[in-house]
C-alpha cells in the first residue's frame, strides 16, 4: 500500500451563476483590482493509502461521485499525488 | 398511522410543520432520524432548518442519512413525501425530485413572503387550489435558487412536473417576483411520483390563523387521508 494525497475540485458547470463568485469579483474591484472575471471552486484533499494510483484515483472519484459534487451543478477533476 | 416529521440534528422547522398539521387535524410526529421511520409511516415530511449546519452543501449530508434509504422506499411505494426548504433541498440532494437549490442570486438569506402560481391542481397537493391560483407563502431561504440544465427543465416541464412557480399578485411570472433568480421561476417540483413533492417556501408558515395568511394550507390538506384522517 501507498499513501496518497487526492485532490478533488469541485466547480460549477459552465454557464451556472455563482453569486458567491460575483460578489467577490465586485469587492476585488472596490478594492481597486482590475480583474475580468472570477470562479470559486471547493477543493478536498484526501489523504488515503491505496494499492496504487489509479486505486487512489478510483476512490476518491466514486467520493465526488457520491457526496463532494452534485452532478446536477457540479463538474469534478481528481489527481492524485504520492504523499 | 401517522404522518412522521424528521428531524435532523439543524431542523427548525419540525415544530412549525407539526402544529400546522395539528391545525388541520392531522396526525403527527416528530421522528428523530436516528430512530427511522415507524412501522406505521403514511406520510413524511422533511421540514425546513439548517440539518448538518448546511455543511457542503444544503441538504447533502441529510440526503445521505440511512433514514433517507427508508424515505426513498416509502415514496417509491406512495406514501406521500413533502420536502419544505431545507427539506427540499435535501430532497433533490437524495435524489427524490430533480434539479437543485442552491445559492440565492442575491447571495443573501431571504426571508419575505412571496406568491406563487399553482401549476396543477390535480395532485394531492395541490387539490386544493385551482390551476393558475395565486397564493401568498413566505420564503426564508439563502439557497432556493432552482437549477437544472435547460434540457432537463424542458422535459420536466413537458411532463407537468413543475407544481409551483413564483409570481407576482396577478400570476404574472416577472424577473421581479422571481425572489431567488430560479430558473423559469420554479418554486416547487413534483417527483417521479406525484405523491413526493418538494418547494422551498414554507406552507407550514402559512396555515396558523394566527400569524397571517393561512394560503399554505392546502398544500398541507396533501397529507389528509394520509394520516387516516
């Protein structure tokens, strides 16, 4: 078994509104930024050990699967790092 | 024969629903999750508050509570399931309705009353009304936006899943009456089957004569025949 790290970000498809996002973008500007746009997105890093990479990987997606993102707004990408 | 109420660790509403049902005369109570549904089981309600603290996201760790497994089987076998806020989150969390609520397009807690169109008026729910009514119900929501790709909304619409929609006082569907920014302004979905529907405002706010407009009742009247009542 290795350990690994898994990181697993979660952002909003394409196209949903992130009202979080925007109010943010808008208090950079009030700070005086230039900026042209701004997405937030949720990030776990799960630390697990595994019999290898792709079983690292495997499991932490069935994890966004399952619980960390809702599919119905949600895109996920997962990598995997030896920790 | 009872209609349960469940509570989550976070719920704020249990109460609420539960002396709205009194009111109505029907029969019901509060169930913790922990203790799964009773035997007799012949409605659930899953009220509104803030279960898990919202954690993640609204509703996603009570949408993934054992309690919700023996949910899903008793509305895949009728028994009427009604989802209020919170608990409409959690139902499109579970997998029970479609779509999702999340962050308001103000990103701000709301809590007003707003109106909604009845969409159909041949569903338990909605018997009581007529199709086209406008009935006034408060929200008190930071996550009601409803959000679904497009496509999917078309067919949920097509096949006449959409049972509430935000309106002004002439039934008119405005930006303006939209309180949340939700698509096409959906306030409330039916599920698969007509018996489970979930909405972010609050019918059980609206039933006590006491504290204003009693509009939401109806939608409660969902339940009569439920409790054996």
């Amino acid at each position: 078994m290795t350990a690994y790290t898994a990181t697993v970000t979660v952002r909003l498809k394409h196209g949903v509104l992130d009202p979080e996002a925007e109010t943010t973008k808008q208090a950079l500007e009030r700070l005086g930024f230039a900026l042209e746009g701004l997405r937030s997105a949720d990030r776990f890093e799960i630390d697990l050990e595994a019999e290898s990479a792709d079983a690292a990987r495997d499991r932490a997606d069935e994890m966004a699967e399952r619980l960390l993102a809702n599919p119905t707004i949600h895109d996920y990408d997962v990598e995997v790092d030896e920790r | 024969m009872t209609v349960a109420i469940i509570r989550f660790g976070g719920s704020n509403c249990d109460r609420d629903a539960e002396r709205a049902l009194e009111h109505l005369e029907v029969d019901a109570e509060i169930v913790w999750h922990e203790d799964g549904l009773p035997e007799d089981t012949t409605g659930v309600v899953l009220p509104g508050g803030f279960s898990y603290g919202d954690y993640l996201r609204a509703g996603a760790m009570a949408a993934r509570s054992p309690i919700l497994e023996e949910v899903r089987e008793a509305a895949a076998d009728g028994v009427p399931v009604l989802g209020v806020c919170n608990g409409a989150q959690i139902g499109c969390e579970s997998g029970l309705t479609e779509g999702a609520f999340t962050t308001n397009e103000s990103a701000r807690f709301q809590c007003e009353h707003v109106y909604l169109r009845v969409e159909r008026d041949d569903t338990r729910w909605t018997a009581a009304y007529e199709e086209g009514e406008v009935i006034e119900v408060p929200i008190a929501h930071g996550e009601g936006r409803y959000e679904v790709d497009d496509d999917r909304l078309e067919e949920l619409e097509a096949d006449d899943r959409i049972l509430f929609r935000y309106c002004d006082a002439d039934g008119k569907l405005t930006e303006e009456a939209n309180p949340n920014g939700s698509k096409n302004n959906v306030a409330g979905v039916l599920g698969e089957r007509e018996t489970v529907a979930v909405l972010m405002p609050h019918p059980e706010r609206a039933t006590l004569p006491d504290i204003g407009p009693t509009d939401g009742q109806g939608i409660l009247r969902g339940f009569d025949g439920a409790s054996g009542a």
